[in-house]
C-alpha cells in the first residue's frame, strides 16, 4: 500500500510534537488511516534536538517542501500570518492540501485561503488552530451537524485561565502572576496577545464562522482583556455564587450574531465556571443536543500534535479512497455561507457586575439606585461594606438583571458625574449559561 506524503514546516513546539507522534504510533495511525502516513520532508531553520529525524529531508528554505512533487499534504506549523500565508498559498498552488494550527492565519486570511483552496480543488484543515487538543472543530463542523447552534461560550486562553485560577485560589495580584506565567512558558515576554484576548478572539471567530456557517469576521469581534480585573473583584464576585473566566462567545439572536471576548461571571456551578489552570472548554448549545462540553488541554507539544494528526487522518483516509475534499473548509457549501450582521455591543445585553467607591452617607445608595431606574435597569443584589476605621469610602457591589451595554454606559456616565462617587466604576458582564 502506498503512503500518503506529508511535508512538515516548522520545526518548533508543535512540529516537534507532531512529527514525534506520527513517529511512535504509526502503526495506530496507518490503521486508522487505512494507509500509512510518512514524513518525507521538513523545513526549518534548524533541527530541534526533541526529535530524531533519521534520514529524512530537511530544507532550511521552507518554500522548498511547497514545491516538492513528492509531498500530498503540507503542515504548516511556523506560526505567524505573513509568510505562513505565502506559504499555504505556494502549497495550494501546487496541489497539495493544507494542515495547520495557526489559528490567526485562519481568523484573518481564512477566507481567501479557503477560496484558493476551492480553485486548486484541495483542502484546508485547522483542527489544532482552536483550543489544542480538543476535537471542537470536528464536533461544530460534523458531530453537531443536525443541530442549529444557538450559541457557544469557551474558556481558549489557557494563559488567561491560569492567572485568574490563581488570582482566586491565593488572592493575588494580576502583575503577580503574570509574571510567574511567564517565568513558566504559559505566557511569550510580551503577553498582549493573550491577556487583551487578542488570542481568544482569533480563535472565537473560527468557531463562530462553523458555528453559524458565515464568512470569517476577525476584525468584527469585540475584545476585552483582563488587565484591569483585581483580586477585590475576583472575591465580590465569590462572596455574590459566580467566577470570574475570561470568556469567548458567539450567540445568535434575532438581530444578527454576537462576537464578543471579555471578561465574565459565571456561576459557581456551571461547569464552565470550574475549568481551572491553563485547560481550556467550549460549551456549544444546539437546538436537538441541548449543551455539550468540550474540555481539555489547549496547548502543548503533544496535545496540539494530536490535533494536527487527527487532520493528517482525515485527510489520507480521503486521498487513499480518491475522494479528497469531501468536507468543506467552514462544514457547509460555499454558496450556502450567510453574511450575517455582527450586532453593535451597545445592543447586546447581558446582566451586569459593577463595583463602585462611595461616600458613606445617606441618600448615596438611593441616588445611584434611582440612576438605574431611569435607565431601565433594575437591581438583582447589591453590597455594601462597611467603612474601614477612619475611611469615609466604601465600596458598592451591584449586579443588575440584564440591560443593553448602551444603557450600562448611560448608567455608569451619570453615576461616575456624582460627588459622591469616586473615580472609575468597574464593569464586568455576566453570563448565566445553562450548562
């Protein structure tokens, strides 16, 4: 029987990863695959001593295994957006299908790759672009094919998800443990990616795009970080039944599809609410299924390897029976993919967690209260400490039932106007999810 193949670029965490794996259990994946998948090629910079590559080809010019006529599928693992394009591009223009974990190559430049790919009649995987090792890609784009999606909420940072653990288990400051995530190799020297959810919202959009079956909408998806959140929140937020995640969600409503990354309480029983540490996990909700949860590892050398694997099998499973392309990329026809309108964040609406500093005396809480009324905005619970020995200042928790984040804005500008209240009023959304 002939093998499928496959050329490998990047030689790095994944790469390594991935070319271990198909290594050590090739005899599982030639079964499955129904064909046995071989390694023929591998451009790097450099070789990675976590891998012993024995007398396979190796190019320093990555171009070079695009334009190999022996190579069936080119696995993009280099990273980046600028030559990772030019590369997946120069792989499709020569007939060879697409595998990759680069979820921000997909998030911005998914839809003219996906194109291309339809020209050149090859396909494009992704499965480890989103979430590492959890199979949430196949699950939106065919275990969940009978169902309408309603929406979907996901932890997808485990950087993020490990410092908000630890600023709840151990009461510390967000400095503090970002700086310990960098010392562990969870978060790069510059973290803005991961802690500004710039991260999230790249893989949010892919999921959002399988989800609801439109068109990649990066530069739509509204992004909130959690530099700003303080262990003071992260214990109000305890003491009300809820956790603090920084969430990713994608919901549908009559307007159009919410695409949205910010911080989030949750309460303390959901189970999305007790994902801890750097794991990651999608809660989906489809209309038959009702909601299912997708948990595990996001990232790592082997968790993102056998996502990538998992795409090779798909892949040579279609190639060995001459039907390859069988799946689209985005799970539905070209010509049924719907331009869905993204709605304005002034019109979404959620309930809400506000935390303000007052001064203690009479008719405050009867103020702000009244401010809220005039919004439309009612209150659910609300807390308020008493004054520390010679303080004049308090602080005020609010959680309100669910408003418009445009009538929130309304609120907190007339409530931040009062004498009374000092400095900037602290906003997180809150999301209740039903599983």
């Amino acid at each position: 029987m002939d093998s499928v193949k496959i050329g490998i670029c990047g030689l790095g965490t994944v790469g390594s990863g991935t070319f271990n794996v198909l290594q050590r259990n090739a005899d599982v994946i030639g079964a499955r695959a129904r064909t046995p998948l071989q390694v023929v090629h591998v451009g790097a910079r450099r070789d990675n001593p976590a891998c012993d590559l024995g007398p396979t080809r190796v190019s320093r010019d990555i171009f070079d295994v695009a334009r190999d006529p022996e190579v069936q599928i080119l696995v993009e693992l280099i990273g980046g957006t600028t030559v990772a394009r030019e590369l997946v591009e120069e792989a499709i223009r020569n007939h060879k299908h697409v595998v990759t974990a680069n979820k921000a190559l997909i998030a911005e430049f998914g839809n003219e790759i996906f194109a291309l790919a339809r020209e050149h009649g090859v396909a494009v995987r992704y499965e480890a672009a989103v979430a590492g090792g959890i199979p949430i890609i196949k699950a939106l784009r065919e275990g969940l094919a009978g169902n309408r999606i309603e929406w979907l909420a996901g932890i997808i940072n485990g950087t993020g998800n490990f410092i908000l653990t630890e600023m709840r288990d151990k009461g510390r400051e967000f400095a503090d443990v970002l700086a310990e995530a960098q010392a562990l190799g969870y978060a790069e020297a510059d973290p803005t990616f991961d802690v500004e959810g710039i991260d999230a919202a790249h893989k949010l959009v892919i999921l959002a795009s399988l989800a609801f079956g439109m068109p990649l909408q990066f530069a739509s998806v509204y992004t909130e970080g959690i530099t700003q959140l303080t262990p003071q929140d992260v214990d109000y937020a305890e003491e009300l039944g809820y956790r603090i995640k920084h969430l990713g969600v994608a919901k549908q409503n009559g307007e159009g599809v919410e695409l949205r990354v910010h911080p989030t309480l949750i309460p303390e029983q959901r189970l999305l609410a007790n994902v801890n540490g750097v794991k990651n996990a999608v809660l989906v909700e489809g209309d038959a299924v009702g909601p299912t949860l997708y948990y595990g590892a996001g990232a790592g050398a082997e968790p993102t390897a056998s996502a990538v694997v998992a795409d090779l099998v798909d892949l040579a499973r279609d190639i060995s029976a001459g039907q390859a392309n069988q799946v689209p990329c985005l799970g539905v026809a070209e010509e049924q993919i719907r331009d869905l309108p993204v709605v304005p964040m002034s019109e979404v609406k959620t309930p809400w967690y506000l935390r303000m500093v007052a001064e203690d005396r009479p008719g405050v809480l009867g103020r702000v209260a009244t401010i809220f009324s005039e919004q439309g905005i009612s209150i659910e619970a609300l807390i308020q400490k008493a004054p520390a020995e010679g303080e004049t200042r308090v602080p005020l928790i609010v959680l309100t039932n669910t408003a418009s984040q445009g009538r929130v804005d309304a609120a907190v500008a007339a409530i931040e106007s009062l004498d009374t209240i000092t400095g900037e009023i602290a906003r997180i959304r809150v999301e209740v999810l039903d599983g």
